[in-house]
C-alpha cells in the first residue's frame, strides 16, 4: 500500500489533529511508543515516507488517546479499517500501547 503525495499530506494532517485532539505533548507520545523524537517527527511531519508499520501504530495510538482523554477522534480517510485489512497483507502491523492518563 503506498500512498501518493495528496494522501501522505492528508494523513499527516490527520494525525496532527488527532495529537492536539489527545492533548499529549510529542515527548509523551515518543515515550509511550519508545520512540525517538525524529523518529515521531518523521510520521508527523516529514515530507519524506515513514515505515507503515510505524504510521499505523502512530494512527491507532493516537486514535486510542483521544478516546482515552474524552473526545472523538478526527476521522481519517486514508487509514481506514478497509485499508487495514490490505495493510495487515503486506506488513507485520505492531498493537499500539496506550497513554496512562491517570499518571498524567
């Protein structure tokens, strides 16, 4: 599944908007998933493509954080439930940890 430059846009868009949504800092989010910071920087904001296995574990983090903090999540159209199921043919996807609110 490679994405066009449009959708790449777009889902850094969208994952942008489900972070302000979470209310986490990125050094929380880099944290959480044991990442580095350029790493995160990379799915966030690059222009350049990013492991898709890391972006999916990016999107249902964050998708699992803003329902965690009490909001709806900004949709997204690329990575889709439909698209997951052709993403999980041709990657090994990674279950995405979750934000301790309770210690924040």
């Amino acid at each position: 599944m490679s994405l066009n430059t449009e959708e790449l846009a777009r889902t850094r868009s969208e994952l942008r908007a489900n972070l302000d949504l979470a209310g986490l800092t990125t050094a929380q989010v880099a944290t959480d998933l044991d990442w580095s910071a350029d790493r995160l920087n990379t799915g966030l904001h690059s222009t350049r493509p990013s492991d898709p296995v890391d972006v999916w574990q990016l999107r249902d983090y964050l998708e699992h954080a803003v329902r965690d903090a009490g909001r709806t999540p900004a949709p997204f159209t690329i990575l889709t439930s439909r698209n997951r199921i052709t993403a999980r043919m041709w990657f090994n996807l990674r279950t995405a940890p979750r934000h301790n609110f309770a210690t924040a």
